[in-house]
C-alpha cells in the first residue's frame, strides 16, 4: 500500500517487528522498561536513516514520537499511516 503512493519510497527498518514498548500496559505500568524497549525501537529508526517513520497503531505513534523526541530531539518525523492515505487522496484530488 506505502509502495502505491507517490513520492514515497518504503525503506525497511532493523527489527520493525519488535514491539516498540507501549502495548499491554507495559507504558503506563512499567515505565522504564517501556522506555528501554522504545529507546531500542527508536534506535532502529535512526539507524535507518529516514525522515519520516510511518505508524498504524496509536499506541506505537505516541510512544515512537516521545522516544524520538526524548533521544533524538524529533529528527525523524512520526506519521499515523491513515494520515498519509489521506493527504495522497487530497493531494490526488488537487490535480
């Protein structure tokens, strides 16, 4: 689907199946080992050398938003992946 929209190239991560640290209540009730886990996560996406990282799961995009926030000063920006469809058909309609 990433492939489809213009103007995007799809780069894959290290590690992009591991979990970033936030589900399961790992955020809200173990919060350092939720911030090892996203720190590791947000590691990665550096590694990538990216400029931007595409989420689809809320949990994911608020924890991979603070870490990189937290660690990298919000270098790679964070984009809820129904956010990018819709901008594509807005720009899409605009031509």
């Amino acid at each position: 689907l990433i492939n489809m929209l213009p103007g995007l190239k799809f780069k894959e991560m290290k590690e992009y199946d591991v979990c970033c640290g936030s589900g399961g209540g790992v955020r809200a009730g173990r919060r350092p080992v939720s911030v090892e886990i996203g720190k590791r996560k947000a590691d990665n996406i550096i590694a990538a050398n990216v400029e931007g990282v595409i989420m689809e799961c809320p949990f994911c995009y608020i924890q991979i938003n603070d870490m990189l926030k937290q660690f990298y000063g919000g270098k790679v920006k964070v984009i809820y992946l129904i956010d990018l469809i819709a901008e594509a058909y807005r720009r899409a309609d605009s031509k």
